[in-house]
C-alpha cells in the first residue's frame, strides 16, 4: 500500500517594508489625474530638509524621473520616491492628499514628528 501525503501548505504573510512609508489611495489619485492633465506619467519626489519653525521641513516635487538610490513607493501604479537620507525621518510615514476648504495638498503623516507647525510642514523629531 502506498500512502499519499497531503500538499504541505506555506502560508505567508504580508509585510511591510522595513521603512513602513505609504503613498495613500487619495495621493495615488491625485498623481493619476496629475498626470493625464499632463499627457505623461508624474512621481511625486519627498525629501526632508533641515529648516523650518520645527527644526525640519518637508519637500515635495512632481518630477518625470528618480534617482537610481530612490526608495520607490508605488499604489496603484502611481510612484512617489523618497531619497536614502530622507528614509530614516519618514519611516512609518503616510503620503496623503487632502481636499479641505482650508486648501488642497499632499501632506505627510508622521509618526515620528514630536510636534509640527500649524500648516504641517515643518516638524521636530
């Protein structure tokens, strides 16, 4: 008699990636509509500068191309890219777009920022 064993079943979960940055379904839109608007594909570039009323501030830029050593953030298709020396200060970050009455505009949300400035783009660690 011969025995038939069972498949062995792998299960695996899905992880985030160590840096935890995520480009939101409302900022993964928005580049979408961006970018037919401008008849060829838009990423959104985040940086971290040293300045701001917190001590750091954020840079966003719509740009065609990244950088070779950028951290690639994609949903939906749409791409945002962060630079190495930005990663460690966005880690576990949400890149967002909000539409409010007081404005529209990307925005960070920020688990590591201890405080912020009133119009969200400075920030203190």
């Amino acid at each position: 008699m011969t025995s038939v064993q069972p498949p062995i079943l792998e299960l695996k979960i899905a992880r985030r990636a160590p840096e935890g940055i995520v480009l939101a379904e409302s900022a993964a839109r928005r580049l979408a509509q961006l970018a037919e608007a401008e008849g060829h594909p838009v990423l959104l570039r985040v940086a971290v500068d040293g300045g701001g009323c917190s001590g750091f501030q954020y840079r966003m830029d719509l740009v065609e191309a990244g950088e070779a050593d950028d951290l690639r953030i994609e949903t939906d298709g749409q791409v945002a890219l962060v630079d190495p020396v930005s990663v460690p200060f966005l880690k576990g970050s949400e890149i967002a777009w909000i539409d409010e009455l007081a404005g529209a505009q990307f925005v960070i949300r920020n688990p590591n920022a201890a405080t912020s400035c009133g119009c969200g783009v400075s920030f203190s660690i």
